[in-house]
C-alpha cells in the first residue's frame, strides 16, 4: 500500500536531487517506469494529504491515493506538462473522495491523528486547534469540503475551484460563503479553545 514519506525527508530528497518534472512527464509518456516513479515520489504527499483531509482516515487515504496514480499510469498521454498533472490529481482526488462520501451511509468522525495537519501548517501548529478544525471539516458536506480544502490547503482562486471540481463558480462562492459563516459561528475565541492544561 502506498504510504507518503515523512515530509521532512522529502524536502531534503528534492533538495539534493531537483528534478525536472516536465521532463519526467515527457518520459514517463514513453514508457519510462523511472521516470513515473518520480512523478508519483513528487506529488503523493499532495494526493495524500487531500485524501486525508476529505476522507478522515489514514487506511482510506492511502487507498484512495493508490487508487488515483494507479489510473495515472493510463492518463498520461492526456497531460501535457507538470501543472496539468497537479490539475488532473486534484481533480481526480477530490472527485473520488466526494463519491466515496456520498456512498458512504453514515461519515465516521474519528479523533484526528497528530499528523493529520494541512500541508500549509508550521510545524509548531498548535495540535488541538488542527484538531478542532479537522473535526469542523469535517462537519461540512462533501462539495463544501472540497470546496474549502482546495481554497485554503492547495491555496487555489474560486474559478480554479471551479475547474477542478467541474463546478459552477456561483455554487464554488456560495459553498466558501455558508461554510466560513458555520466555521466561524463554531469556532471558539483564541482564548477560550482548549489549552493543553485542560486537556484529558
């Protein structure tokens, strides 16, 4: 099963060795397993983390995450550079959790892992404020969640949203509307959330 590297590895891997990733595309187009490996060594840590956001668990994010490079493999004579890949696995990603969810009867909200954090977080993220706000995440529904998560984790403009889920831009607007309006209604003053004092 497909489990990401530590991230701190990752950064230091790529420091050594930059690699050029419309390069490895061209190549892997070709047949070149090498060069797909390295595409699937760049970018699984992105598919994972958008996984786990939607998805909730670790089993059904490494899954899902091997699910979409698998069909990677038979979509590359379709992408046509390195951004056109982060579009398609964000693309694929999301739309896959989505059905997931929808199929799924009833959302299980477990407790967040440590590590369960947007891929955007410092490093000294206070962990119960990750926590509290993976657990409001997930309180949204699944359009809403892909919504939100490629706004603020993968940092992307509504008509890009919109793009990606092959959604129209007033429902994407309407969508960041209504869930920061309940994530702000839920979420606590910096001051009153719980501390690690107060923790059990």
């Amino acid at each position: 099963m497909l489990r990401p590297q530590d991230p701190r590895q990752s950064r230091s891997s790529e420091d050594r060795q930059p690699v050029d990733l419309d390069e490895q595309l061209v190549r892997a187009r070709r047949g070149d397993s090498a060069a797909l490996a390295a595409l699937i060594e760049a970018h699984q840590r992105s598919v994972y983390s958008l996984a786990l956001r939607m998805l909730g668990t670790r089993d059904r994010a490494e899954d899902l995450t091997q699910d979409v490079f698998l069909q990677l493999s038979g979509h590359l004579a379709t992408l046509e550079s390195n951004a056109h890949l982060i579009f398609w696995l964000r693309k694929v990603t999301t739309c896959r959790a989505i059905d997931q969810l929808r199929h799924r009867k009833v959302v299980e909200l477990l407790p967040l892992e440590d590590d369960m954090q947007f891929v955007g977080s410092q490093d000294d993220a206070d962990p119960l404020l990750q926590k509290y706000l993976g657990r409001l995440l997930a309180a949204l529904s699944a359009p809403a969640r892909a919504v939100m998560l490629l706004r603020y984790q993968e940092d992307l403009d509504p008509p890009e949203i919109a793009a990606t889920l092959e959604m129209p831009l007033n429902t994407v607007k309407s969508h960041l509307k209504r869930s920061l309006e309940t994530l702000r209604q839920q979420f606590p003053p910096a001051s009153t959330y719980p501390s690690e004092d107060h923790a059990v």
